[in-house]
C-alpha cells in the first residue's frame, strides 16, 4: 500500500480470491508510476533501498524491506509485475520460499513480457499502460490450522472486514483529501473520522484544545489535541462506527502518530499519562515527515513510534489539560473550589453518582516538580498518585473530627523536624521555596503561630534553587 502512494497510484485494489482446495491468493494492484527492469529488481532485492538513501518528500518508504517482509510474513510466493508508460513490455520478479528451501539459494525468477501477460490473464487482470501488481499465492500462513474451505472462507470474511476497517482508519487522511480510491474486493473505502471533525452541521463535534508545532533537530513535528464530545451526544451506532473502529468510541483515546498523512499508531498514552476513565475522550494528533524517521525510532514495519524525549515533556503537559476536561465531560465531575490555592488536593464533585472525591493537583507545581523527574517512567508516578487517591481515608478522617478530642497539629520540634524533612524532599523536586512556603504555610495542617512556621521555613530556604 505504501509503494502505491509513493508511485502516486490514483487507483488502488486488494482482490482475496475465495479460497480452493485450501489455496488462497491475495492481489494488490494499482496504476501508479510503475517500475522499468532495473527499478523493479531493486525493489524485489532484500533491502535494495536502505533507510539513509535519497528519498522523494512524499515517500512512504523506509528501510527497503517492507514489500519482502510483508509478503513472505503471508505467503511463500510473491509476484510483482509492473510496467511504466514509456515502456513497450511489462516486467516481471516472483520469489518463491520453496525454492529458496530446496536449493538453498536466494534466487528469483525473472519472467518475460508474455509470461506476465499469462499472469494477468489467470488472475483476470486487463493489460494496463502503467502500473504495478503484487500477487501472493500458497498464503500458508492465513490458511495454517484450518481444516475445510468453510472454516477457511468464514475466517477470510471476517479478516476482509477487519482489514476494511483497518485501511479506513489508517489512510483515512488521504482518503478524505481523495488522494487515491481504495477498494477492497471492489467495494470502495471511505476514511474514518477518528477526530470526530466530520458528519456534517448538525452533528456532535470535537473541541479543537490545542495546537502547537515543534522543531526538533531540524525537522517539524506538528501535536493537535481532541476532546470528543460525549457518547450521548453521538447520534447512534452509525456515528459511532465512523469515528472507531467497531464503534468503541471510548477504547481509542491515546495518541495518533502520523507519518505523510499515513497512520502509524493509534491509541494509547506510551506511557507519558496513565490510560484511565479521566482520559476517554482525548485524542492528540502528533505528524511528523520521513526526515524525522531516526528521531521517532521508526520501526520496520512502520507500525510502532517512540516519542523523542526533546518533545515528550511538553506533549505530558499538553494532554494532562486535555485529559483532565475529558473527564469532566464524560463523567460529568466538577472540580469544587480550592478553600485554599495552594493546597496540592482538590475535591471533585460527580454529578452522576452525588459523590465528592479527593484527588491531588498534577498541576500544583510542586507535584509538576516531582512528576518532571519521572521523564518515561512518569506513569508509575501516576498509578502511585491514582493510588494514594483511590485509598484516602476520608471516612476515617471524618469520624476523627466528630468523635475524637484528639488534635491533627504537629507541635514544638516535632514541627521543625516534619518541616524540615518536606523541605529535603521538595527542594529535590526543583520547586521553588516560595512554592514550598506558600503551600506550608496555606495547607491548614500546620496552624500554629505564623512567626515560629515563618521561622522554621526560613531555616531551610538555603536548600532550595533561587
């Protein structure tokens, strides 16, 4: 598929034959550019074309290994015929795995203009101008374990429409910009809405919450955040199927990394924020082109994307923001006003269920501070945070004040020494002592005369970075 677009295939279409006798072929044919005989052996050798090689801008391509990769992952015989239109004859490579196994030897066979219009003709292929085909045949690896055609032909149906899925959300960008048709056993693909952008004026749509490019090491990164709007808000099943792929319009929050305009990964937070209720109906857009390809840690089947350090700390705070709407919208919570400013917990009021909750401040710069050191690692800081929230003694706490005469303050050297302590742990977060004093000082735990607090924390201001 991506060779198609890089050849600037207008047409594109995956033909899965019904299988007999336990044999199925796949087809992929497009009217792109096609291959002269040199280009086309390039293409069927084992990394011909490496990843620092010269690259057009809109070339999907990396390592040279994708077409090989991908087909022998299938099958154990793969054909390419092509043809440019200033060429007078179609050219022709099969590898068959059999025959590499029986001779131990990596050798393809090279076919002749009338064998490859043999070809075409079995698979009831036109003779075309310009082009290229790729046929699997002997997919061992589709078939493996399945014992009848009914069971095989139950199981490729069910693939088709996963694979129909999948192409959708995928390419659903140049698909919406109608760089190219898409069929697939002809019937004609349209993109996904995974942004939830489309579906015409009258149709629920998504908050546009930011929007920032970046450069890194002299190439641009372009980071988009989403929020969806609510399920209820949706329209049906219909809607719902247009924006996720079997309409789970809740699984898919996470991160969308874009590659050209081609879908590389979807959904998931790699671990920059914890995956939670909170984050359901966020989604962030982060593009990026093929010079980025090193940065990104691009693997070879350009399905997995690493985010570059250089960004990952601004791209945590962009969606800790929208992350945190998100769960106001889909659980309908208020964040209550802070009795005071600079205490690091909140009380959360849940609409539905009439319940208040204590949950601590990501954006309280001290706990922003400690959440920093964290860097890849801060999503076990996370659980830990969303388990000291999930365990706050609160009945306790309210059963203390009523009941007992007993007192929370901390007195005499006992409060130096408490102080003296968070000041050690803070003061390694990088925060501020006016940070640190305000909260001290404003948190209600430690009321006592404001001239011994001031005192104490004076005491300990040299720990901390001016």
């Amino acid at each position: 598929m991506d060779n198609s677009i890089s050849a600037h295939a207008k047409n594109i279409e995956v033909n899965i034959t019904p299988p007999e006798n336990g044999s199925l072929s796949v087809v992929i044919l497009d009217d792109g550019d096609g291959m002269s005989e040199d280009g086309l052996k390039t293409a069927m050798s084992l990394g011909g074309k490496g990843p620092r090689a010269n690259r057009t801008a809109g070339d999907l391509g990396r390592f040279g290994l994708g077409l090989k990769t991908a087909s022998f992952s299938q099958a154990k015989k793969l054909l390419v015929i092509s043809k440019r239109k200033e060429d007078a004859r179609f050219y022709g490579i099969e590898w068959d795995l059999n025959h590499v196994i029986e001779t131990n030897q990596w050798e393809a066979r090279l076919l002749s203009d009338e064998q490859c219009l043999n070809e075409l003709e079995c698979k009831g292929i036109k003779s075309f101008l310009n082009g290229t085909v790729v046929i699997w045949r002997d997919c061992d690896r589709i078939t493996q374990g399945l014992q009848s055609d009914k069971d095989l032909s139950q199981f490729i149906n069910q693939s088709i429409e996963q694979l129909k899925k999948k192409f959708s959300l995928i390419f659903h960008k140049y698909l919406d910009k109608k760089k190219f048709v898409l069929k697939i056993n002809s019937e004609k693909l349209i993109g996904l809405d995974p942004f939830c952008l489309g579906g015409g004026n009258d149709a629920a749509h998504s908050q546009i919450l930011f929007e920032e490019e970046f450069v890194v090491n002299g190439t641009k990164i372009l980071i988009k955040g989403y929020l969806l709007p609510h399920i209820s808000r949706m329209g049906g099943a219909s809607r719902e199927n247009q924006i996720s792929i079997n309409a789970d319009h809740t699984a898919g929050q996470g991160l969308y990394l874009y590659r050209l305009d081609r879908l590389i990964s979807s959904g998931g937070w790699q671990g920059v924020i914890r995956k939670s209720e909170s984050n359901k109906l966020a989604r962030v857009e982060v593009s990026f082109g093929s010079d980025a390809d090193q940065l990104w840690q691009l693997d070879v089947k350009k399905s997995t994307a690493i985010l570059p350090l250089a960004i990952r700390s601004r791209i945590r705070d962009l969606i800790r923001g929208i992350s945190s709407m998100s769960g106001d919208v889909f659980v309908k919570r208020v964040r209550m006003r802070k009795t005071n400013p600079n205490s690091i917990w909140e009380r959360v009021y849940d609409k539905d269920k009439k319940s208040i909750t204590y949950q601590i401040d990501r954006n309280h710069p001290i706990i922003d501070g400690f959440l920093e050191k964290f860097d890849t690692n801060e999503v076990i800081a996370e659980d830990l945070l969303f388990f000291i929230e999930s365990t706050f003694p609160a009945d306790l706490i309210a059963n203390d004040v009523v009941v007992n005469e007993t007192s929370f303050k901390s007195v005499g050297s006992e409060l130096d020494i408490k102080i003296t302590e968070l000041a050690d742990v803070v003061a390694t977060s990088g925060s501020t002592f006016k940070n640190f004093q305000d909260t001290i000082l404003g948190c209600g735990l430690f009321n006592t005369d404001v001239g011994i607090l001031e005192e104490i924390l004076n005491k300990n201001k040299h720990k901390f970075k001016v």
